[in-house]
C-alpha cells in the first residue's frame, strides 16, 4: 500500500497513476468555446453536439443524403439525420460518435434511444449557467481558454458591448485573418479607422499594431494564436512573413504574450462540407526552428496537425527553450495517436509539454474529450514510470501529481505568466 511520499509498488503503479491523471484540474488551452452571455456563440445541448463537424463528415460516408439537402435543413431536422444515420443505423465506433455516447451516458441519458426525444426534454428542463458548472466539473476543467476573433463582426459586437466574461474563460486573439486573409482583415481596420493598407505600405503595421494593442487592453489575451497551412514557410518574401515580423512578434514582445501556431490545415478541400470540409497536410517542422531561434524572447505554443510532423516538432523542442508543443490536435485528437504522440514526447520531452487541448467548440464536449485525453494520457505515463520502476527508482505519488499538474496547467501557467523571462529566468 502507498500513501503520500512513501514509494509506489509496480502493483499500485497504474492506480495511483490513473488517480492522480484522473484527479488533476486542467487549463483547457485550445477551445471554441464562449461563456453563456455571448447568445449564439455559447453552443450547448444535444442538437449542437450531434451537429458537430466532425459527424457532419461521417454523415456523409454512411448516408446517400447529400450536403446541399443536408445543408437546407434546420438544426434540429440535421441532427435526426445524423442520429439516425451514425447511432440508430450504424454503431457510434468513431471517436466522434463515442464521444456523444460518454457526454450522454455522463449526463445520464441513453444513447440507445431511436431519436433524440429524451435527450431534448432533458437540455430543455436545465439552465446553462447550471449546466456550465456541471460540465466544468465533470471533466474537471479549472480554466478554459478561448478562440477569440476581433474580426468576426458577431463576436466584435459581443465584446464592444461588454459582455461579461467570467475569469476561468481566458481570451486570446486570433490571427488568421491577418496573417491568412489580410485583404478582410485590412477592410475591417480601415472601417474602424486605422490607416492600413493592401500593400502593406508605411503606416499598415503601425497602424495594425495600435488595432492590436486596443484589443490586447479589451481582452486581455493570453496568447495571440493562429492556424496556419501545411504549405507555411517560414521566412519567405510573402506578405505573412513581413506582419509577423512586423506586426505580430513585436506585439507579443511588447505585451510579454506569447504566439501560438496551429499548423497544417489544407482549409475547404470539400467546400460542400462547410467546415467539415477541411483536411491535413504535411508541414515544414524547419519553419518552426526558424521563428524560435530568429525570436529567442517571444514563447511560442506549437501544435502541428500531421502525425508525421509530430517527431520533428519533438526534436526541433529539445533544441529550443522557447518552443512548448501542446495537443493533439484536430485529427489526432483520437486515443491510438494522443497515446502514441503522448509517449513519443514523454520520452524526449519529459514533462515539459501540454499533452492535449480540447478543441470543444459545444460545452458539453469537455466532458468526453478530457475524459479520452486522461484515460491516453495516464496509459503514456504509466508507461513511462513502469520502466523507471523496472530500473529500480523509488517513485512517489507526490512526484506524479507533480508532474500531472506541471503538464495539466503548470507549463502553461509559466508560459503565459513567465514575466521574468528577459531576466534570464530558467524555465520551470
Ligand atoms: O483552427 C482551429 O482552431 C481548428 O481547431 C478549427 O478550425 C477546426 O474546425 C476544429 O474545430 C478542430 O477541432
Ligand atoms: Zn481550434
């Protein structure tokens, strides 16, 4: 038996490890989510969580409806033909579908019903504000942080209305727009008055940094983000490396935020899918070296899309203190490969990464979605510790929950609050 410092036996190892992974509060730090003030972004509810992208593209592989009929129904008429489709007519294998089975089962609804009858009377008789808390319980998520986009003219409206916004939802900003698509992101400065231009031309990043700067002062971010091609290079002569280097990285070194790239995206290969119509490609892990070491002061948050970029996101980590890999995202978000990448990183990384993310763009996704991650994750470390013990080092559990917390919310917390880096501060 084992209690607090006292060494752990290989027979209580997979326990106290489980325990520890299972008992742990994490910072969710990649979601989609929105606090119930911010009314039609806050998604919640059985008809949004069968609804989601992800079953939208399986629809399609076990149905002969097609996306234009799909399309041209409400809401709730599309998640029947899904429910009918992935979870009357087919078992709900994939992770998707398994998903809405463990959030369902968690909430106590059964997900072998014909049709979504009960599981609506039950979201109907409860609060969101109830909900919230339940769900955050559930999957014990501390803190989340969120997708924000100063040029998505819904959410723009929400936040220059001052909908509140409680602590635990963390803001960021999202770069696409001005790193992917600067023709709209250009249109919306020059509508709010900033002096821009297509061309880039003297004032653009000033005037895009002062766009930044007043939103940095309304949001508060913690990290500026963006989800970039597999075909991104870094450097090269194209308008994205010259407002990185211009606009963006002077803006996190001025705030002390760091910028998280989100790359390997191949956006709409199937535009009938809408957002399920995006897919993966093979990214250039050499870009990544090369921004870190050109900006040994800005942190930069990596996560890469392929699985074959996973080893080389890795190494190029070992080499450079100022790059942290987190998740598995998208794609990998699946318990074979966050196991696999989970090992993978364990071993050449230690703890020092943030093993997964969400993604959750409906609330109640973070129930399945950190119960999956924990049951990956805490099989990766098992793992890891079995062989330590096998050598014979005399393991603690007070060391594991060490460790669970560091890769849960620790890495994190230092990275987003790490104020003392210019001072030469040695990471944690
Ligand atoms: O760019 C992103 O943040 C991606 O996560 C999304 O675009 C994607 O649609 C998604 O929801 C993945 O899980
Ligand atoms: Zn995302």
């Amino acid at each position: 038996m084992v209690e607090g410092n006292r060494f752990v036996s290989a027979n209580d190892l997979q326990r106290v490890v489980e325990e520890s992974v299972q008992q742990t509060p994490v910072i969710d730090i990649h979601t989609h989510l929105y606090p119930p003030s911010f009314v039609g972004l806050c998604l919640w509810g059985i008809d949004e969580l069968v609804t989601y992208h992800y079953l939208v593209a399986e629809l399609f592989r076990s149905s002969r409806v097609t996306p234009a009929q799909f399309w041209a129904l409400n809401k709730s008429r599309q998640a029947d033909v899904i429910w009918d489709a992935l979870f009357v007519k087919n078992t709900p294998l994939s992770e998707a579908a398994a998903g809405v089975v463990a959030v369902m089962v968690k909430l106590g609804l059964d997900p072998c019903q014909p049709d979504l009858k009960q599981a609506r009377e039950y979201f109907a008789s409860i609060s969101i504000e109830e909900h919230l808390d339940r769900v955050l319980e559930l999957a014990h998520v501390a803190e989340l942080v969120m997708t924000n986009d100063p040029f998505n003219p819904v959410e723009r409206a929400a936040w220059e209305r001052n909908e509140p916004c409680p602590d635990r939802f963390h803001r960021t900003l999202r770069m696409d727009p001005v790193l992917n698509d600067w023709k709209t992101a250009h249109a919306v400065m020059t509508a709010a008055g900033y002096k821009t231009s297509a061309d880039l031309a003297s004032p653009t990043a000033a005037e895009a940094r002062r766009f930044l700067d007043l939103w940095i002062a309304r949001l508060r971010p913690v990290y500026l983000a963006v989800s970039l091609p597999f075909t991104f290079v870094y450097p090269d002569d194209s308008p994205r490396t010259r407002l990185i280097r211009e606009v963006v990285l002077p803006t996190c070194l001025y705030h002390n935020i760091p910028f998280a790239l989100m790359i390997g995206v191949s956006r709409q290969v199937n535009p009938a899918l809408k957002e399920a119509g995006d897919s993966v490609g093979y990214a250039d892990t050499g870009s990544v070296e090369r921004i870190c070491v050109e900006n040994p002061d800005v942190r930069f948050l990596v996560t890469m899309l392929s699985r074959e970029n996973q080893h080389g996101l890795c190494v190029a980590a070992r080499k450079l203190r100022n790059l942290m890999p987190f998740g598995c995202w998208w794609f990998l978000n699946n318990p074979s490969i966050v196991e696999d990448v989970s090992a993978e990183r364990l071993e050449l990384l230690g703890a020092t990464f943030i093993p997964q993310h969400s993604d959750a763009r409906i609330l109640d996704q973070l129930i399945y979605k950190w119960g999956h991650a924990r049951r990956t994750v805490s099989r990766a470390l098992h793992a890891s510790y079995s062989r330590l013990v096998a050598d014979g080092y005399s393991l603690t559990r007070e060391q594991i929950v060490r460790d669970v917390t560091r890769m849960f919310s620790g890495n994190f917390r230092t990275w987003v609050g790490a104020t003392n880096r210019k001072e030469g501060g040695a990471l944690p």
